[in-house]
C-alpha cells in the first residue's frame, strides 16, 4: 500500500512522537527528520525542535541538512558565534549549497552587517532554482539600508516568481508609497490584476493608490472590484467607507461600517467611523450610541472616549461631558489630550479651581508646551491665585526664553503686586520684542494697561517705531 506525500508525513510524525512517549529507539532517514524539524519549527516549538535536530544528528552525524538546522537555530536563539563557526564547517564541504549562503546572510542580517548579508543572497541567488524566498530576503536587507529603489525591485522579482506571494506584494507597494510613486504604483498593480483579475489585495492596494491621489471615484472602482474579488473582504469595505465618506456620502459610508461588524467581530474603526458619519448627519443618539459601543470594545482607545466627549461639549451638555472625561482619566491618567479637555470642560462649568489642575497635569505632562503654561496661569488668574499665577510663569521663563506672552503676563501681574520695577522691565522687555501684541497685556491685565505710567512706558515705544 502506497500513502501519498501528506500520509506519509503524518507517519513519520506519530512513529517519531512515538518514539519519545516509550523512550524506544527507532531510525529516521535525514529527509524525515527534516519532516520532523519543520513541522515544529512551523507551530512554534522550539524545544521540540531542537530535540529533533539533536537526535537527528546523533543518527546522522555528518548531515549537513541536518547542521543547517541547527545553525538556524543558533541564529534564532542569537548565538551568532556558535552559528557561524559551524556555518564554516558546513561552507568547507558544500560551497555549492544555497541554503550555506542563506544562513550566513541571517547571520550578518542579525549583525546589522547588511551589505555583506546581500552579498551572500546574491550568491546564494545564483545557486537557487527556487529564487521568490531569497529576492525577498534582498528587498528586506535594502530596506534596512533604506535603498528603496533596490528593496522594490527586488520584491517586485519576488512576485515575478512567486505571484500569490501576498507579503511581497504588499512590500511592493510599500516601496512605492515610501519612493512617493503612487501612479507607478498603479500601473505594476494594474498590470498584475491583468493576469490575476480576482486579486483583492491588489484591488485594495489600487483603490489606497488612488485615495491617495484624492482620484476617489476610482477608488471606488477598485474597492468595488476587491469586493466582488471577496465580498467577505473587510478591509476593502472599511476603505470604501473612507471614500465615502470623503466624498460626504455618509449613509453609504454607513452601510459599509456596519456591514462590517456583521461579517467578523466589530472593530472599533468601524464603530468610531460609524459614529462620526452619524454626528455628521445630526444624528447625535445613534452617534452616541456607536461611540459607546467603540469605548465598550475597547476602553483603552483614546478616540472613542474623545469622539463622545467632544459630542457633548459642541453641544454644551457640560456635565455629560465631564462624567465622560472623569471615567476616561481613571482609565488612563497620563493622556495629555483627557486633561486639556478636563480643563477646557470645567473652565466651562465655571470650576477654575478644576481646570487649574487640569491644565497642571498637561504642564506635568508636556513642559515644552507654551500654551499649557499660558492656560494655567490665565486659570489661576481667574480665581486671584495671584502669587500661583506668577511662580508659574517665572518657571515657564525657564523653559522659554523671552517670550511676548510671558513677558506681558509677567509685567501685568508684577504691576498688579506693586512690585513696580519688576513690571516696568518685563513691559520693557516685551514691548521691545513685540510691540504690537500690547493687546496681550489689555486683554489680560486691562488695569494695568490704563494704569498712567503703563501709558507712558507703552507711548514711547509706540513712537519709537
């Protein structure tokens, strides 16, 4: 009785866990322990496949085949010495053996030495009857040399080799957008879907193309077309909702959302897509309702939390806004957009006290960013928080070096303390730099802006431009 290729495998496998179960010795040829070898490597277990190896080359001890596998496993495990003495050894008796220069490519890859890990592929090339793996193992190697122009055609000799080879592809059109060369990009895909009519990867990529290049009606048409290719396909239908939506066709971008969530498990994408067409039609419940479902499935995404929140302050409902920002924080207390609109919302709610430590929390989180600075002071201002206000903005100084808006804040909240001296250098100071934004000062400080000697000091810089 003959057993076919797939039986026969399954065999060796069970005479070889077999074996392991009752401590029995039974003899493999090489080619089946090869068998044995990649069928763990492939489902990941490692242990099991050095076991393998190693009895293997107990059986076989000259078996190069065998050492190879050992060497990609020394290469795995990061024992680049190990594999590349015994790389060497194997070199000295199979110079004509492919897999050799492979093998030395990953370990120079692993080495970030990847112009000789190119040199070996290109050897290893020469050699290769089966030539897909290793022009995309030299698009990989000029990727992390960031030579895109070689990378591309490399992977575009890949897909000539091999065209299902769907990560080759995508490689290719990776390139092609990093090189900014959308409509090329175009053209090799529209070519490939001459030959491969039914290709809804490459339909895809051509609609992403064209979104690209705002050209949307033909992303339509290739989305379409990836959607008949699979009308299961899912990422063709969210990208068609893109479109769509772009094109303000947003009950449309709608029904592809939502179609969606009925062929796989929702994903917060579709849901916050879906929410933001539905606000976008004024349809602020059923917004609401798919905003709540995004921040259900997943509560650690910003966007749904800021999608619903935001709602509820463009439409003044303050206290629903604040409900939502306060369970937001506790999820994530180090998102610096949650405590800008923490702040914002109770400036809004008329909590100064709230918004400045809101705004605290966003200096604590981003120093470098003047306007925290600036929105905190002004806060503190609000409730007479006058010597908070100006430690404030003495620190800010650190951090930004003669800035009109300190500089101005500064002067009035100096002036307002009577520390007169202090004032008159910082207006000096900041009318110097920027007279004309004196508005600041009015706007911030208006008594001491129509303070007389404030009038004086602004008059003569006034003349003086």
């Amino acid at each position: 009785m003959k057993f076919g290729p797939d039986e026969s495998e399954k065999l060796t496998l069970i005479r070889f866990k077999s074996m392991l179960k009752t401590n029995n010795v039974l003899f493999f040829d090489s080619d089946e322990f090869e068998i044995i070898i990649n069928y763990y490597l492939d489902n990941g277990k490692m242990s099991m496949a050095k076991k393998a190896i190693r009895i293997g080359l107990e059986q076989h001890p000259t078996s190069s085949s065998l050492k190879l596998y050992l060497v990609e496993i020394h290469v795995i495990e990061n024992k680049l010495d190990k594999a590349e003495m015994l790389i060497d050894e194997i070199y000295d008796i199979e110079k004509s053996n492919e897999e050799v220069y492979i093998q030395k490519a990953n370990i120079h890859s692993r080495r970030n030495e990847h112009a000789q890990a190119i040199f070996q592929l290109e050897a290893a090339l020469d050699l290769s009857f089966d030539k897909a793996e290793i022009y995309s193992q030299l698009g990989m190697e000029y990727l992390y040399l960031e030579d895109f122009h070689n990378a591309l055609q490399n992977f575009i000799s890949c897909v000539k080799e091999d065209p299902e080879n769907g990560s080759a592809l995508h490689n290719v059109v990776y390139c092609y957008d990093y090189l900014e060369q959308h409509q090329e990009a175009i053209d090799y895909l529209l070519d490939y879907v001459e030959k491969r009519p039914y290709s809804e990867i490459a339909w895809q990529n051509i609609g992403k193309q064209y979104y690209t290049l705002k050209n949307y009606q033909k992303a339509l048409e290739a989305y379409d077309f990836a959607i008949i290719s699979d009308d299961a396909f899912v990422g063709a239908y969210l990208e068609k909702g893109k479109v769509l939506e772009k094109l303000g066709h947003y009950e449309q971008a709608i029904e592809c959302y939502i179609l969606t969530l009925r062929i796989e498990d929702p994903s917060t994408f579709a849901l916050l897509r879906a929410g933001k067409c539905y606000e976008k039609l004024g349809k602020f419940k059923l917004a609401k309702k798919f905003y709540r479902q995004c921040i259900d499935h997943d509560m650690l995404l910003d966007k749904g939390w800021l999608a619903i929140i935001r709602l509820y302050k463009r439409q003044k409902n303050y206290k629903a806004a604040l409900s939502y920002i306060e369970k937001a924080i506790k999820i994530d207390n180090t998102n610096i957009k949650y405590w800008k609109l923490y702040a914002s919302i109770n400036q809004k709610l008329r909590d100064f006290n709230s918004a400045a430590i809101g705004y605290t929390k966003c200096v604590e989180l981003a120093d470098n960013n003047l306007s925290y600075w600036l929105n905190l002071a002004d806060t503190l201002l609000k409730i007479a928080k006058w010597q908070d206000a100006k430690k404030v903005l003495e620190n800010a100084t650190e951090f930004f070096y003669d800035e009109k808006e300190l500089n101005y804040r500064l002067a009035g909240i100096y002036y307002k303390t009577l520390d007169l001296e202090k004032g008159e250098f910082y207006l000096s100071s900041a009318l110097r730099q920027a007279p004309d934004s004196v508005e600041i000062l009015k706007e911030t400080f208006p008594f001491v802006y129509f303070n007389q000697d404030v009038q004086n000091i602004i008059s003569k810089y006034r003349s003086k431009i």
